[in-house]
C-alpha cells in the first residue's frame, strides 16, 4: 500500500513530464509517420530549445517570446537537416546525426560553455515549475499544458487539412506521386523537419523551465522517448482513434503512460542508470510487434499481401 | 504540342555499366495525337517517358511542352504539363491518403499550395461525377484510404488523377502492365474514353503488340535507342501484327522479330 501511496503522490509529476514530452513525441509524429523521415536531430534540438529558452528569460525576457524564439532556434536546427538531406543527398537518419553533433557545441555555445544553466522558480515567472505539480491551483503545470496542448492539436489538424498540409503529408506517402501532382518535396520536407524541430525546441523550453535548469545532455535519447510515446499511443489506441487529432491525442497519452510506467519501475527499485536501457528495450520490442505480427501469419498461412 | 529534339541518355558513363538508353530521339507530336509505343526491352521507351516528364536530365537535346523549353525543368515544375500513370499501381497515388484526398492534390498540380482548404465540398460532388463514370463503383467510397484499392482501381483512380486537370501531354508507361488480362481491358477502356472525351496529347507505352494497333492513331517502335518505325493514320488502321514483325525484323537488320517481349 505505501508504494501505491507513493506513486499516486508521483503521479501528477510523471502526467505533467508525459506531457510535456508529449510535445516533442508530436514533433517526433510528424516526422516519423507523417514525412515518413527519422530524424535525430530532436536530440540536439530539445537541448537548444531549452538552452535559448532559459537564457533569454535570464535576460528578462518575457516566457513566451523566450517560447517563440525557442522554436525558431529549433526550426532552424530543422532547417540544416532538411538542407543535408535534400540538397546535399545525405541520408536523413545521418542528416540528423551530424546536426545533433553540431547543436552539442553550439548548445554550450548559447549558455556561455556552461553545460547547465539554472533558473529560480523564486527569481523567474515561469510558465511550468515542478514545484507545484502537486497543488490543487492554476499553477499546477498541468492546467498550462492542457490547454497548450488542446491548442497545438487543434493547430495542426487545421493546418494537415489545409493545401500545403495536404502536400506534406503525401510527400511522406509516396515522393514519387508528390512530385508528379507538382509537389517540391525536397522543400516540403524541409519545411516538414522545421516545424517538427520548431516543436521539439519548444518542448525543451519547457521541460527546462519545469525542471529548473536547461542542461546541454537534456535532449539524450530523446527520440527514443519520442518513438515510444508516439508506439504506446498507436499500439493502446489505433483502433479507437482513426482521426488525426485524435492521433496526436493518442501519442501525448503515450508519453503519459511512458512516464507513469517508468515512475513506477522506478518505485519498484530499478537503478535509475539502467532507465535508459529499459526505454531501448521497451521501443525495440513495440517496434518489432508489428513485424512479427505482419510475418509470422503469412508463413502459416501462405498469403497476405505485403504493403509498402 | 511535345517536341523532342535529339535527345541522348547515357546512364552511368564512364563506367563498366555504361547503358545508352536515348541515341538521339526526335519526335513530334500534334494537338490531341494518341501515341502507342512499342518496343524491347531496353529499346529506350521508359527512358524517353522519364525524361519527358523530368524523373532525369537528358544529357543532350531538348523536350518542348506547348512551345515551353523544360529541358532543364525539375520533375515537381513540369509536372504542370503532365499527366503521368506509371507501371506499379503503388507509384501514382499516396496509399494512405483517402480516394477524395488523392483527386484534391492531383487537382492543384502545377498550382501554389497554400493555406487555403485542401478540398472543399464542390469539389467532392465533382469527383463524385467524375468517379462514377470511371464504373468501378469507387464514387460510394470517397473517404476510403486508396491503400484499401485493387491494381485496377487504383490505375483507373491514376488515371483520372493525371487528367482531372487537362494536361499537355499524357504520360502512361505501361501501365496496364501489371493488371491481370480483364483489369486491364476495362482500365484500358477508360483510358481511350477519357483520352477521346478531351483531345488528350498522349504517349502510351505497351507491351501489347495487338493494343498498340487497336488504340491510338499513330505507333511508333523504338529499337536500341531510337525511334525506327513511326506509322500513322490510315496505315496503322490497316497495320496487322504479322506486319508489325516484319517491320521490327527489317528496322533491327536481325530475326530479332521473335524476341518474346514483343509477342504477346
């Protein structure tokens, strides 16, 4: 019972990281399953959001426009994947890998060489503090989220609904039909890896503020959250959910139950150190089920058609 | 309409896998002329389409569209002027976008995109009229994902996707190809009705000696990278397969003529 006792006291923390992390697995979504790309470039990008992010606000600046600037930095960070990968022909997965190396300097560089930089939630107006995840008020950085979050779906089920959205994502379907309906898809997915970056910088920002400090190993293994999140989601809800915003509804619960479970392993006495290596094993799992489900039926049986 | 001049391709020069697929291609084709073309494999009909509609650069000559030089033209601008069905069904629609959502970006090929809606609701009622002549019954399943299509439905969708917006020049590389016989008779159907219905400018690759006589009113035959025989009006009416061996047996100076790709 005291260990029951001791996650439901964790949990509004654990649903309030979900989320928040929620928002870098959407950008995540929108490469991996809507451009069809995989980008590592949310390692270095995450850890810029949150750098930009927590220095400008050292500066003064309002959180919001430190916000904003955040997601610039990040979508710029997209911007030189995207220019990697579709101008220069280097594959994406290693279009990203080199960005994210190159943010790792360029991180330190934004918080003056330091590889952390704090903000006091006493000093500073931030808009998500860890410490009141567990207040009964509007502080609590679960408000803050919802809303934010029912905001950004609801933006980017507008905006796939629109011509260019409809562009992007039959770019990730099929580049050959794209670019006989007219489609430029090196550009649109340019754009496509900025907009995911954007986000993903944005999430940073945020995560920073939450936990009081940008750090510049913040963004570590972030991808692989962002896949399991957007997996959890897909596997627990693809039945149900067939619309798009429910969609990225399903992968911002997935982050929340990422995060719920890993707090309970946690409680359960699992060495921190070893989280990472859970998170591998877990992704690698839920990513080779649908594999396994697609190949092992059609050996039995003898038929089925494979899609691409 | 399409004025090809010259053109050379030659993949991987330099090379030991150097291929000259285009030995200097010249072709003209008129408003409204519905071309077969036939041919080996490794004739250079694939090539000629590709470089056509801009999936590669040619290394010498020039494309003309409607008097429009877009030699140097990326595939996504010429895209404008072309309407294109490709030999894999998979190739001319995104499988996991709805039937409705396919026609919407076929509709605005060659135009800006921008953040006005992706289809509104005169379109639909437009694509609804649109599929039902196509008769395969895909008008009652607008918002199905074209992944859930046969071959057949999704080349007849293709299809109509190439030409929702008149093209210049109509582009079908094989594509009945990969159909069993009764798909691609009905597929094939369509086609000529839609190309009759708008005075298509049309290029179409076949394997099907007995097709390229019974559609289009012109059949060209290429052979090692170059167009040899080019017959039209009253002529190719009259054409017979056995004369159309005989006549790629006399342009490749060889027994050739029984090459199996060509009987069928």
């Amino acid at each position: 019972m005291d260990l029951l006792q001791s996650f439901l006291n964790a949990s509004p923390g654990a649903v309030a990281q979900g989320m928040l992390w929620g928002i870098m697995a959407i950008g995540v979504y929108l490469t991996y399953r809507i451009l069809d790309v995989a980008d590592l470039t949310v390692d270095g990008s995450l850890a810029t959001g949150g750098a930009v992010c927590i220095v400008l606000m050292r500066m003064g600046v309002n959180p919001w426009v430190a916000l904003l600037c955040a997601f610039m930095a990040g979508a710029l960070a997209g911007m030189l994947t995207g220019l990697l990968h579709t101008r220069c022909g280097i594959p994406a997965i290693l279009a990203g890998i080199l960005t994210q190396l190159a943010l790792y300097s360029v991180n330190l560089r934004i918080m003056d060489g330091r590889a952390n930089t704090a903000i006091n939630v006493n000093k500073y107006d931030l808009l998500v503090s860890q410490r009141y995840a567990q207040e009964l008020s509007l502080d609590n950085p679960l408000v803050l989220l919802a809303i934010f979050l029912a905001l950004l779906i609801a933006l980017l089920y507008w905006f796939f609904g629109r011509e260019y959205g409809c562009a992007m994502r039959a770019t990730g379907a099929n580049q050959n039909m794209a670019r006989a309906q007219g489609i430029n898809t090196k550009w649109v997915i340019t754009i496509g890896l900025m907009l995911s970056n954007g986000l993903v910088a944005v999430s940073g920002g945020l995560v920073a503020q939450y936990q009081g400090a940008a750090d510049v190993n913040m963004g570590r293994g972030a991808i692989v959250i962002g896949l399991a999140a957007v997996i959890i989601g897909e596997v627990l809800f693809s039945k149900a959910f067939r619309n798009f915003a429910l969609k990225l509804v399903a992968v911002v619960i997935g982050a929340v139950i990422y995060y719920l479970v890993l707090q309970m392993v946690v409680l359960l006495g699992l060495d921190t150190n070893d989280l990472k290596l859970l998170t591998a094993l877990i992704v690698a799992l839920f990513l080779a089920v649908p594999y396994w489900k697609n190949a092992i039926p059609k050996k039995i049986a003898g038929k089925g058609k494979g899609h691409a | 309409m399409l004025e090809i001049k010259g053109i050379y391709k030659t993949f991987n020069a330099g090379t030991v896998n150097e291929k000259i697929a285009l030995k200097g291609v010249d072709l003209h084709l008129k408003e409204g002329e519905f071309v077969t073309v036939i041919g080996g494999n490794g004739a250079g009909k694939s090539t000629m389409l590709n470089a056509i509609a801009g999936a590669y650069e040619v290394d010498d000559g020039s494309i003309l569209i409607d008097g429009v030089n877009v030699t140097h033209l990326p595939e996504y601008k010429r895209a404008k002027y072309i309407g294109r069905v490709f030999q894999d069904p998979m190739m001319g629609t995104a499988a996991t976008m709805q039937i409705e959502e396919n026609l919407a970006l076929a509709a605005r090929r060659g135009k800006l995109r921008t953040l006005r809606s992706g289809i509104t609701s005169t379109e639909r009622e437009n694509y609804r009229e649109k599929l039902r002549i196509l008769g395969l019954g895909l008008e009652d399943r607008m918002t199905s994902k074209v992944g859930l299509l046969s071959g057949g439905q999704r080349q007849a969708l293709t299809l109509l996707m190439a030409t929702l917006q008149q093209p210049k020049v109509l582009l079908l590389d094989e594509h009945t190809a990969a159909l069993d016989p009764k798909t691609a008779a009905k597929v094939l159907e369509v086609t000529e009705k839609i190309v009759t219905a708008n005075n298509l400018t049309t290029l179409m690759i076949t394997h099907n000696m007995r097709d390229a006589i019974a559609y289009g009113n012109r059949l060209i035959m290429m052979y090692d990278g170059k167009i040899v025989v080019d017959i039209s009006g009253e002529e190719k009416r009259k054409l017979t397969v056995e004369q159309l061996l005989d006549l790629f047996s006399k342009a490749s100076g060889s027994d050739e003529a029984n090459d199996k790709m060509l009987l069928s």
